[in-house]
C-alpha cells in the first residue's frame, strides 16, 4: 500500500510541476478539488469505451449538481486525450447524462438513484460519496491515511462494455471483482 501512495503522490507532484493543476491552491476544499479533477483526467486516459461511444468527436466529462470542483475542473477545458478534446458539462440531470462518457457524481446528490437511471450505459460513474461502488457505480473516490485514493467496481464496468486499463487497476485501493 505504501509504494501505491508514494506513486500517486508522485503523480500528483508531476502535474503540479507541469502546469496540469495550474495556480495556487488556498484552501483545502480547493487541494481537494485538484486531486480529483486530476484523478478524472488520468480516468479518462486509462479507459476504453466500447466503439459505438468511443468515435465521437470528444470526451464528454460531465457533472451533476454542486459538484465542488471549482474551477479546477476548467483546466481541463483545454486538455485532449489522444488527439481527442474533453467537453466539459457542469450541473448536468437525467436524461442529459446519458451522453457523457463519465459522470462524476457529487457526494450530496443521490448517487444510487442516477447510478440506477445510468445502470445500463457505457458511462463511467464517478463519486466520492461513501460506499459508491457497492452502489453499483463505476469508480468511488475514497480517503486512504489524509490523501485521496479510489475503488474500482470491474464487475460492473465489463457488463456494460467498458474496459479499464491495467495500470488503473494496480493502482486502486480496492477491485470488486467476482472474475
């Protein structure tokens, strides 16, 4: 466990330096904000979709209400993956979402209820409400010794097509897995 947070910390160390996580962090909330929308951009660069879903012409990251990214997420207004440039979507409902390739899902929405509406799609679902992967969702963010790490819920991400890369997979807490 400790080489994984030494490798994110890393990670972490590496975007600050090149300009991922631009501008000066003030208050923990928006540190925090940082680390995830960095965790959402590396999500991105390590998942397929399946081929009906990956030939559109950008990655739709999108978000529900009260998101608490701040404008740490904008950063990634200007990133690409690929070749292929990331749409951002803030405060994004229902219907709407089905159209995103992830979905990050604020920890004071109803996370079940939206997994539900998406259970079936090639969309990745991201929160950090407590528990979220035993929801059926995707990918939960989770507090591991003061920092930031996540789950991965591969059982659910293979029934509806999506494949995450091995290198994702390594360095998660945890892998719900029956396979």
């Amino acid at each position: 466990m400790p080489i994984i947070l030494r490798l994110l910390n890393r990670f972490l160390l590496v975007l600050l330096c090149t300009g991922m996580l631009a501008g000066q962090v003030h208050a923990e909330s928006g540190g925090e904000a940082a680390v995830k929308t960095a965790f959402l951009y590396n999500f991105l660069k390590f998942i397929d979709w399946p081929d009906a879903v990956s030939h559109q012409d950008a990655y739709h990251l999108c978000t529900t209400n009260n998101d608490q990214l701040g404008d740490s997420l904008m950063v990634l207004a200007n990133k690409s993956i690929n070749n292929k440039p990331i749409a951002i979507h803030r405060d994004i409902a229902g219907k709407d979402l089905k159209t995103c390739h992830m979905v990050f899902i604020a920890a004071s929405e109803n996370a079940a209820a939206i997994v539900n509406d998406l259970k079936n799609l090639p969309i990745v679902t991201i929160s950090d409400k407590a528990g979220f992967i035993q929801q059926n969702g995707i990918i939960g963010l989770v507090p591991i010794d003061n920092r930031l790490g996540f789950e991965i819920n591969l059982d659910q991400a293979n029934s509806v097509g999506i494949h995450i890369h091995a290198q994702l997979l390594k360095l998660a807490k945890y892998v719900k897995s029956t396979h």
